[in-house]
C-alpha cells in the first residue's frame, strides 16, 4: 500500500474557525469544508463517522466515532453557510444535542431545562408542559 494516496475532505472543529466554539455548538459538532487534499494511505490513524444533524439526533447510542455536521465552512472566505439555522427557545438559540429540553405542548416550541428552571430529574415527571406564553 505504499505511495497509495487519497483524497481527503476536511472537517473543522469549531474552535479552529474564526466564529469559534459557541454556546449552540455540540461537544461533537464539526464543520465540513470545501478544502480537500491528497493524502498518503499510510498517515490515516482511524475512521470516524460524520453525520449530519438529523442523522446524529436519531442515534439511539452516540458511540465515540460519531460525530455530526449541520454547517459548511468555507475556509477561504472563513464563513459558514447556511448563516442561521432555526432557533428555540427563550434564549433564541439553535438545538444543541447536548443539552437537554422540553417540548411544549401548546406552541411546539422546544426549551432548555436550565432555561425554565426545571431539573433532569423534574423534567422525568413532567408528562405535559406548556410555556409561560401557553399558560
């Protein structure tokens, strides 16, 4: 397998952009890019599997090679697309996979537990919740 090259897409984490990491971002959120480059076979350490958002949020197990993408970065330009995203919440900010929320049965609107106050554990006995707004 020697002088056997490849060719590579790369992936950004969110700290190695200028936009950095936000509050949004999830601990295994990437960025895709338009840079690709050629790479001997021989200098790939492992594999991991990139998915896109929705993909990632249907996992039932997130195992340590998973990870997810839901913004392009275009490193030339140093810019993402899409430039928003849809945001929830009393915060107004875009789904973070890591965070746990609720959904509202009124409005459909999805709330962060630390937003409204409620615990983990709380949040396990709650079988209906409306927002302030619905009730």
């Amino acid at each position: 397998m020697k002088n056997v090259k490849i060719r590579a897409r790369w992936y950004y984490w969110p700290e190695d952009t200028s936009q950095g990491r936000r509050f949004f971002r999830g601990l295994r959120e990437l960025f895709l890019s338009d840079h690709s480059e050629d790479h001997y076979v021989e200098c790939i350490d492992g594999k991991c599997k990139v998915r896109t958002f929705n993909e990632y949020q249907e996992l039932n197990l997130v195992m340590d090679d998973d990870f997810f993408w839901r913004f392009q970065y275009l490193h030339t330009e140093r810019k993402l697309t899409p430039e928003s995203v849809e945001v929830f919440c009393i915060c107004k900010t875009p789904l973070n996979p890591d965070l746990r929320m609720i959904l509202c049965d009124g409005c459909q609107d999805w709330f962060h537990l630390y937003c409204i106050n409620v615990s983990l554990e709380e949040s396990t006995r709650i079988s209906h919740y409306y927002c302030g707004a619905c009730r």
